[in-house]
C-alpha cells in the first residue's frame, strides 16, 4: 500500500545497490521497496505510465576493474630438444728472448641442454689446456620440473639455495623445491595500490603515472575501483582524471610507493632444500662437503607487511630466525630481523635491521 517495490532483476539492469533486509515475495518473485533505499527519489510520469528514479553516485553498485587480471597461459613443449652452448678463449703471452719464452693457453666453457613434456635437464663444464689445472672439470647437472600452475619448481643436482633476508647463498647438490614467480613473466608478486572514484554519470577514466598516460577506461555511473594498477617500483605520483559525459573533470592525485621485497596480502613464497655442500668450485669436479638442509617460508599479511621464518642446518650447526619486512609509503622499506644458532663451539645470535629508498629525488639503503 501506497508504495512500489522493483523485482531483484531490475536493480541489477539499472546497477543500483539492492537494499539490505528480507525480499518482498509476489508469485514467485523476489522484489524490494524503492523507500527502503535512502537517498532515492523517484515519481510516475501517468500520461507515459514511466518510473523516473533520481539516484545519488553512491545508490548505484561499485564497478571494480582489475587491470592485471589476464589468465597465465602456460608454455609446454610438445615434443624433445636440445641445445648447446659455448664460449671460446685463447690468449697468449709473449715473454721476449727471456729464459720463459712464449705461452699461450685456452679455455672453453660449454653447456649442454635438453628440454621436453618431462622436464629440461643442463650439465656444465669447463675444458682448459695449457694451464696447471684439470684439463675438464664439470660445473653444474641439474634436472628441473616446472609447475607453471603452482608457479614452483623441483630441481635434482646442482642448485644455488635462497639465502634469504638474513642467511648465504651456497652451492650445493641435492633436491630444492620452492616458488619461481619468474615461470609467469606476467605475474606481479608485490601489492600494488588500487584507486576508487565516484561517477555521477557515465564516464570516461583516465590514468596517468609519473604524468605519462597508462591506460583509459569507461565507467558507468557510480563508485568505481581501479585494482592492480600498473606502477613502476619505487616512489611515485598516481593522477587519476574522471571526464563525464558533459565535460566535468575531477582529478584525484595520489602519491605511492611500491617494494618488490613485499609479498601480496595472502601470497605465499617458499623454498625447501637439502643436499650437500659444493666444495672447489671450479677447481673440482665431485667434490662435495657436509649435510645442507634449509627451509624458508615467506607470506604476504597485508599490503604493507611480509613477514619470513627461515631454519637452515649445516653439519653440526642449525640456525633459526625471523624476518619482519614493513612498507612506509612517504619513506620507503624497513627490516628487522632475529636469529639464533647453536654449533659445537656454542650459541649465536644475530639481529639486524635496515631501511632502502628508491625515488626519484634520492634513492640509497642501509643493512646493520
């Protein structure tokens, strides 16, 4: 009575926010009351038996865009290969008529490789003639399986291990199992600042960073979110232009300041290895010391916090400790990390902290 009520449908055709509480139901139809939604004004044209509804911006439904939201399309090889690779020296030294004479000698660094539905796999080596070393010392064989779904991969032989915010990067050989970002190119791991607007009408978008234009987008009337706007790492100036359909501008400017080092809110980073030590590298070809097990674990918590756990164990020594990782947009990045040890000559701790700055008037870091 003395009032009129719109199926659900219809608030969705005309994006307007359906109000919150129980639906009317009407044979069989969900409806909701045009009064029951604040700030709409509406009336009846009789003559034309047309609704007219007037409807604040913030009546009608938040469109989210979200810029970097295309799928990865993951690269497969269809059939075996290989490839080789090499790089040639030869040098000589001429002495004069001294009792050294003339020497000469060279060098070859070769890399062999193979790929196919299984994985690729890549041994490395190094020839030399005419030095007083080994003639042939092989540096790396590896195997790796990529998981571009789960963006990891699984490695066999030798590998390089993550150090970490506080640990060392050692060669070694064994299993290392932990996330690759880089199998999708695509992939931006580090938040990225998102920019929300207002259209009374509908509107034409325009973003612009660092006063170069980035992209254009058309909106409809109401609130609206730009998510995962491509930015430049460092500090920066996002300008955002919203031009209805008579002309009006309205300009939003706002400062930002993106760290690769920072994880998204709820991306999870990991790396898991175990293997032995790589002793006389490039001087030895099997030569290999004592037992190596490591395990870092990295998570984003929100946009301005990434924290990290790390163990690591080396022989008789283990070590463990934590790492926090905050975002302070006027600034830049700050670190603190506490770590303990224990080995046969006894404990150990560690604490550091530090602080990096990239923008544009002056860029720098410090690590104590």
């Amino acid at each position: 009575p003395d009032d009129l009520a719109l199926p659900l449908d219809v608030w969705s055709e005309l994006h307007l926010k359906p109000p919150s509480g129980q639906p009317l139901q009407h044979d069989g139809v969900a409806y909701r009351r045009l009064s029951s939604h604040p700030g709409l004004r509406w009336q009846i044209d009789e003559a034309s038996q047309t609704l007219v509804i007037e409807a604040p911006a913030s009546a009608f439904a938040t469109t989210r865009f979200d810029l970097d939201d295309e799928p990865p399309i993951a690269a497969v090889a269809s059939t075996a290969g290989g490839y080789v690779n090499y790089d040639l020296q030869w040098q000589r030294a001429d002495a004069g008529t001294g009792p050294v004479g003339s020497r000469s000698w060279s060098t070859a660094l070769v890399e062999l490789g193979g790929f196919g539905t299984a994985g690729t796999g890549r041994v490395t080596g190094l020839m030399r003639q005419g030095l007083d070393m080994p003639s042939w010392v092989r540096l790396d064989t590896s195997w790796t399986v990529d998981q571009p779904s789960r963006m990891a991969s699984l490695r066999l032989g030798d590998a390089i291990g993550k150090p970490g915010a506080w640990g060392r990067s050692l060669r070694f050989g064994g299993v290392q199992w932990g996330t690759d970002f880089s199998i999708q190119p695509g992939f931006l791991s580090f938040p990225l600042p998102s920019m929300q607007g207002e259209a009374v009408l509908p509107s034409t978008v325009d973003l612009y960073i660092n006063n170069s234009q980035r992209l254009r987008r058309q909106v409809p009337a109401g609130a609206f979110d730009l998510t995962e706007v491509p930015l430049v790492t460092g500090q920066g100036e996002v300008r955002m232009v919203v031009r209805d359909l008579l002309g009006r501008e309205q300009v939003v400017v706002q400062p930002y300041y993106v760290s690769p080092s920072l994880l998204r809110p709820g991306l999870h980073a990991y790396s898991y290895e175990l293997g032995l030590v790589r002793e006389d590298y490039g001087l030895a070809s099997n030569h290999y010391g004592r037992v190596l097990a490591t395990a870092t674990d990295r998570l984003g918590i929100t946009e301005r916090f990434t924290r990290e756990l790390r163990v690591e164990s080396l022989g008789r020594q283990r070590s463990a400790g934590a790492t926090g990782l905050w975002l302070l947009p006027a600034f830049g990045t700050v670190n603190l990390s506490a770590v303990g040890s224990d080995a046969s000559r006894g404990t150990g701790a560690l604490l550091g902290a530090g602080a990096e700055r990239q923008a544009t008037d002056w860029s720098g870091s410090v690590q104590v």
